[in-house]
C-alpha cells in the first residue's frame, strides 16, 4: 500500500522487506528441519559393544568415540568376556565389538570365538596393551578380525572402525 506521505511509504518499504527477511529466514529453518530429518533416518546408528574391564580406558574410549568421531554410534559397556556373551546375545544389531583381552572372569579370545561362532560377521577388534607381534597376530588369527595396541591410538582407532563399519 502505497502512501502519499513519503515518510510513510518508506516504513512500508522497510516492514515490507524485514517481513520478507523473516519469512526467508523461517523457510530456511524449515529447510534444515527436514534435512536433519532426513539425514537422521539415512543415517544407520551404529551400536558398538566395548568389552573393557578397566574403568579408565573404558572412559578413554567412550570420550573418543563421542568427542572426537563423526560416527553415528551407541555404545555398549561390558566389564568382562561374560558379561560381553551376555550382551551379544541380548542385541541383535550389533554393528562391532572392541575386545579387551585380558580380562577377568572370561578373557577376550575366549568371548571372541564365541561370538564368532554364532555370529561369524560381527567385526571384531581386539585391544591390548601386551601383546607381541607374534600374539597379535595369533589374536587376529584366531578370535579377531583386527587389533590395535594400547595405549590407543585416536586416530588409528578412527580408521579401524570406518574400515570395519564399511564407512568412507
């Protein structure tokens, strides 16, 4: 509406073309709405059970995987090889599992095989801070489909999960 006042028309102009800037503004947020929408239900989460009986590194682990990794992951905590059995066979959707080795009550290898066993697919990583060469790859050979020595490694950890997840 234009007025003869020109004083008037200019504040018209300016309402005219703040609402305008609002209206973009809110069609934009509806934009990333439906986006974030979309990318979330694209998105797998991934859900990775870390078997850790070491309440530190567990820590050390859940803080990389949560601060420092851009991968939609759920993480699950096991304080030894049965209560690792025990989760596996409570989830089905398992995406990975970092295995410590030494553990109390039933080590890694033990847990490994097991899951192995019934779950042939399942990536596993082994993780200790004391094995050799020849016990790596004993480990690897034998229960696990890779490993990582301790202390880990943030950025070799990264890689092994996008390489195991099949993630690029």
């Amino acid at each position: 509406m234009i007025k003869k006042n020109d004083n008037m028309e200019s504040i018209e102009a300016k309402n005219t073309i703040n609402n305008n800037n609002v209206n973009c503004l809110m069609n934009t947020n509806i934009i990333t709405q439906n986006e974030m929408q979309q990318h979330s239900t694209i998105d797998k989460k991934h859900k990775i059970l870390i078997a850790e009986d070491d309440d530190i590194n567990y820590l050390f682990l859940e803080t990389i995987l949560n601060d420092f990794c851009d991968l939609n992951l759920s993480l699950i905590h096991a304080k030894n090889g049965k209560e690792a059995l025990d989760i596996f066979h409570s989830q089905e959707d398992l995406s990975l599992v970092l295995m410590d080795i030494k553990m109390p009550v039933m080590n890694g290898c033990v847990a490994s095989k097991e899951i192995k066993h019934d779950k042939p697919d399942l990536p596993i990583i082994a993780q200790s801070a004391y094995a050799d060469g020849a016990e790596k790859a004993m480990i690897i050979e034998s229960c696990c489909d890779d490993f990582i020595q301790k202390p880990i490694d943030k950025d070799n950890l990264i890689i092994l999960l996008r390489k195991h997840l099949k993630l690029n």
